[in-house]
C-alpha cells in the first residue's frame, strides 16, 4: 500500500497555527503514547520550537506501561513530558499545574509591573485522532465539544475558558502532505488515524498482524486462545501471517456460507481489538 493522505482543510489550519502561536504562552503537543513518532507531526515541532511546551503521551492507559517510561525519559530533554489518558482523565489534573510552574516567573514578572491575573494562553497541538478533543473536555471540565474516535471530527478553532486563569486554544488536526515511511504510515492506520475506508482493511490487519506477532505474540495467543503447537504448526507455511488470520476467523466464528473465511469481518475482530485495547496494552514504537 501507498499509503497518502492530505485534506485540504489541514493545509489552511497549519497556517492558522502560524498566525495563532504569537497569541498563545504555552503549546500543549498531544502525540499517541503507543506511536509517539508516527503520531507527531514535524511540522509542529518546528513551528512551536520557541515555546514554552508541555508534550502529552495520551491514550497511555493502551500502551505498554514499561515502554511509556522510556518514552517520558527521552523527550524530557525536550520539554516537559507527562502521562494522560484523556477518557480516564488520569493525569488531566497535573496538566494545569506543570501550566502555571512553567509561567510563574513570567506571571511574578507581570505582577511586579502591575498587570496582576494575567490570562495564560494555551495552544493544544496534534494530530487527528490522539484524543484533543477529548482532553479538553476533561481540562476545561467542558462537555459540549464534539467527540469522536475518527480523525477530522474537530474543524473549528475555538476558546476555551478555564477556571483557574487559562484559556485554551484548540485547533483540528493536522497531518503532513508525505509520511517519511511506510512504517509511519501504517502505525497512524493502525490506530484508525487514516480512515479505514480509505485503506484496503484486510492488508491493514495483516500488516498489524506481523507487527504484534513480532513484538507481543503472547497477546495474540490469549486474546485469540491460540495453542504454542498451533503457532509451530502455522510458522511451517509459506504464507503465515495469513494462514494466522484464518486461524483467528475459525476460532471467532467469522465465516460465511461454506465455510469460508470472511476476510473484512476478522480483519474489523483484529483492529478494534487492538484499539480497545482488548490485545493488552501494546507499543508499536520504542525508542
């Protein structure tokens, strides 16, 4: 697959960031803690790099805790680096804390000229699909944003006021015109920041298939209640990973008439276990 994916509205909204950043104290990137590389933007990176940021491993909960660590320990040394699963609200709360640590000296500034309370501004950053407007709704304690879990649900720039002297800043996610590999491009599909029905699913699921039985097949093995003698048996035939799925389909009850294996039903069964976190808490990249 030749895997390439540029809307329009995204071209128009990295140059509202451009004028947006002079407006804001602080930028919030949000990246997928299970994809951290895949999921980051470079664009962004190089637009906000003389900000004040805070970079969030959301959607920590489904990653893998030992890897998340990792994670925090390498790009610490770029800015402040936390954990957050925004349907939880787990680490929601440290959020607007890490916030006012890192104004306080610009705030005791202010107050020494007179301007007291003054408004720190905030820009959350991501891609589609790493749960922005989720997070914002459990931040601002806000409800009425639009949420859902596919990409390019969030199109409008909006202001959201905080209780404790912060506004934030949300802007719809942006991808980039080309992905620098076709591993980068095939962990966004996995975890359905590409949508599905653009993609071809059944070389998806196959393609995530090979990942996770490289790096966590003992997930596939409980998930799918799959015998070591069974896999032995399957890793004798040319066309495993295949011969993997159709094992899955029998053991799932994904057949039609005859028989035969319904290709676009277990390839559905494999993804939306993945991202519900039904295989365990999986990472897709290490550093």
């Amino acid at each position: 697959m030749n895997i390439n994916w540029y809307p329009g509205h995204m071209a128009k909204t990295k140059k509202e960031i451009v004028e947006n950043l002079k407006l804001v104290d602080i930028v919030i990137e949000l990246l997928d803690a299970r994809i951290p590389l895949a999921s980051r933007n470079p664009d962004i990176k190089e637009l906000t790099k003389n900000k004040k940021k805070i970079i969030l491993l959301n959607k920590s909960d489904l990653a893998d805790e030992f890897v998340n660590q990792k994670w925090i320990d390498k790009l610490s040394n770029e800015a402040s680096t936390m954990l957050t699963d925004a349907n939880s609200g787990k680490g929601i709360d440290k959020v607007t804390k890490k916030i006012d640590e890192l104004m306080k000296e610009e705030i005791e500034k202010q107050a020494k000229r007179g301007r007291i309370n003054k408004t720190i501004r905030v820009m959350v950053l991501g891609i589609p699909n790493v749960g922005k407007s989720s997070f914002i709704n459990k931040i601002s304690k806000n409800k009425s944003m639009k949420v859902a879990n596919i990409p390019g649900v969030t199109r409008k720039k909006q202001w959201i006021r905080m209780s404790n002297n912060q506004e934030l800043l949300d802007t719809p996610g942006i991808l980039w015109p080309r992905f620098d590999s076709q591993e980068t491009a095939l962990n966004l599909a996995f975890i359905g920041t590409i949508k599905d029905d653009l993609l071809e699913r059944t070389e998806v699921a196959q393609e995530l298939l090979k990942v996770l039985d490289k790096k966590y097949r003992k997930n596939i093995l409980d998930r799918y209640k799959i015998s070591n003698d069974e896999i032995l048996e399957l890793e004798k035939k040319a066309n495993y990973i295949y011969e993997l799925m159709t094992l899955i389909a029998v053991k799932r009850g994904a057949l039609i008439s005859g028989g035969i294996i319904d290709d676009e039903k277990i390839s559905r069964i494999i993804l939306d276990d993945f991202r519900n976190c039904k295989l365990g808490n999986i990472s897709l990249e290490e550093p």
